[in-house]
C-alpha cells in the first residue's frame, strides 16, 4: 500500500478507535432529579414520620417546589427534628439544581447532627455539581469516618469517594476507592465501568476489559455494561492483533443498539458504527450509519461520524483502485 495513503487510513482509524470509548465522565447521576427522587423511594421506613411525611412523599413524587414551602411549617414545634427538614429541603433543591441553597440546607442539618454520614454523602454529591470537588472530598472522607449511614449504602459513598479522585486527579487512590466499592458491591455498575475508564487510560487494557467483563457475566443482559465493554474492546486496539476483541465489539454494540431504549439507543449506535469501521466493515458501517442519521438527524456526534465514515471509505477505494500516487522511495 502506498506510504500516503496508508498513513491516511492508520492515522483517521486511530482518530475512530480513541474516541470509541466515549465523551470524558461528566457528574455522576447521583446529581439527576430523577436519581434523588429514587433516593426518596428508599428513605428508611418511619425516618421521615409526623409532619415530614408529607414532604416525603412529595419529593418521592417530584414536586420539589412544594416540598421547600412545606419545610418551614415542619420547623415549628416540640416535635421537629431540623435536621431531618433541612435533608428534605436540601434533596429538593438539589434536584432542582440549585446546588448553593442545597449546600447550605445540608450544614443547616450537620449542625444537629454532624456526623450523619448520610447528609455529608448528600452534602459531597451538591459540592461537586456546584463545582468544589475539593470540599467534596472532604465531606466524603468525613462521611467514611464517622461511619454512620442508614440510608445510603457503602458502596455509593466510596464511589462518589472515586469519582471524585479521578477529577482532582488521583489515578491510585480513585482506582483504590472504587474496587472497594465493587469488592461490597459487584454489581455497582458504576464503579465498573469508571474504574474500567481508569485502567484503560493508565494503558492497562486488560485489567479495563477483565473490570467489564467480570460484570457482564454477573449481569449478562445489562445494557450499560455490554455497551461499556463494546467500546473498551476497540479503544485501543490494533486491527490485526486485537481482530478478535473488534469483532466481539461488533458483536455486542449490534445486539446492544437493537434492543436500546431512545435513551441509550443513539450511543449505542455510534460504538455499533466505529466497531464496524475498526472491523473494516464498512459497508455495514454505512448501513448503520444511515440508519442512525434518520434516528437522530440533528445529532452532531452521528453528523462527525458519518463524515469520518465518508474519509475513511474514500481513502479504502483508492487504496483499492491503485489511484494513489506513491511516494519516492515507496
């Protein structure tokens, strides 16, 4: 093959492979309305009794406005417990992604209970999303320490403990926090797939795919982590030496992109569409490019993707075609 073009194509099929594994981890879902409405559906029963009832199960509903309005009336009183209304509020605001207010609901609570390790873990996961990953470190190893949790789990804590040592960054310790996370919990698939992320981005591509598929085989039929494993097989690898994990990455990103929800079937399709290309099948690469273009037409990650598909399949017909010139020496 001539020098240029072969430079051509091994330059553009690295540009594909690196960004298989996907967009750098943003804050972690904990932060979401959608995950601290979850954590209200499993407050520990008779936690929230007497006039926090009510606030409970607003915030278990999502009408988060309503549960700030209802805190002040929860104040007053023998029976109040300000600690307990200040979580409340604070869960509401975060939800609401008012991240300043929640963090000040949150030490209003430590000030009646300082060491609840379920308000630091809250207070560390507003801390972060308001941009202060230092003071969220701390609350979390104060959240640790004093050991005293009875509603979120170990596991989320030494997570949240890793996520944010791979923000300060500290490769080591986050990688050390989140094996503790998945030694209590193996099925933390969040811990997997970011201590995956770690391993590969240190160059130890094994351990990154030993992480994934020792999860897979806990929860075979896990979308998130077949997709994690899918795009783990073929960052980093070589098309001939690695042939075997491109084609199992092929394999997996077609059956995950088939069965995805709306939510996770637009990732899934470009990890489908850059196993292909890494697999050189680009026929089936443009049949599942076209495919997601009409899903999502306006996407501009699908939008590069196709243009990137467009390169790579010019520079294969010219290779094939002999229409290259060679280069001196060649």
């Amino acid at each position: 093959m001539p020098n240029l073009i072969r430079s051509a194509i091994s330059l553009l099929s690295l540009c594909l492979i690196l960004s298989a594994s996907g967009p750098a981890l943003a804050e972690p879902a904990s932060n979401s309305a959608a995950t601290v409405q979850a954590l209200a559906q499993r407050a520990p029963k008779g936690f929230f009794a007497g006039p926090l009832s009510e606030p409970l199960q607003l915030l278990q509903v999502g009408k988060y406005d309503a549960v700030i309005a209802a805190i002040p009336e929860t104040l007053k009183g023998r029976a109040a417990r300000p600690d307990k209304s200040y979580v409340l509020q604070g869960l509401a605001q975060q939800a609401l992604g008012q991240y300043k207010p929640a963090i000040l609901s949150y030490r209003l609570a430590l000030q009646t209970k300082p060491s609840n390790s379920d308000t630091l873990y809250f207070l560390a996961l507003a801390q972060q999303a308001d941009g202060s990953n230092e003071a969220a470190l701390q609350s979390v190893d104060e959240a640790l320490f004093f050991a005293k949790y009875t509603w979120v789990k170990l596991d989320e804590i030494l997570f949240e403990k890793g996520f944010l040592l791979s923000l300060v960054p500290n490769a080591p310790k986050a990688t050390e926090a989140l094996a503790q996370a998945i030694k209590l919990n193996p099925q933390n698939t969040s811990a997997r797939v970011l201590l995956s992320r770690l391993h590969s981005d240190s160059g130890n591509r094994a351990e990154a795919l030993r992480v994934l598929r020792e999860g897979t085989s806990l929860q075979p039929d896990h979308h998130e982590l077949r997709l994690a494993l899918a795009k783990a097989l073929v960052s980093g690898a070589d098309r001939k030496l690695n042939k075997s994990d491109i084609d199992e990455s092929v394999k997996i990103a077609g059956e995950v992109a088939a069965a995805s929800s709306d939510e996770k079937a637009k990732e899934a399709s470009v990890a489908y569409v850059r196993s292909l290309i890494a697999a050189g099948n680009l026929d089936t690469a443009d049949q599942a490019i076209q495919s997601a273009l009409k899903r999502f037409p306006a996407d501009a990650e699908v939008q590069t993707l196709s243009k990137q598909l467009s390169i790579e399949k010019e520079a294969q017909a010219a290779v094939l075609a002999g229409k290259s010139t060679p280069v001196a020496g060649s």
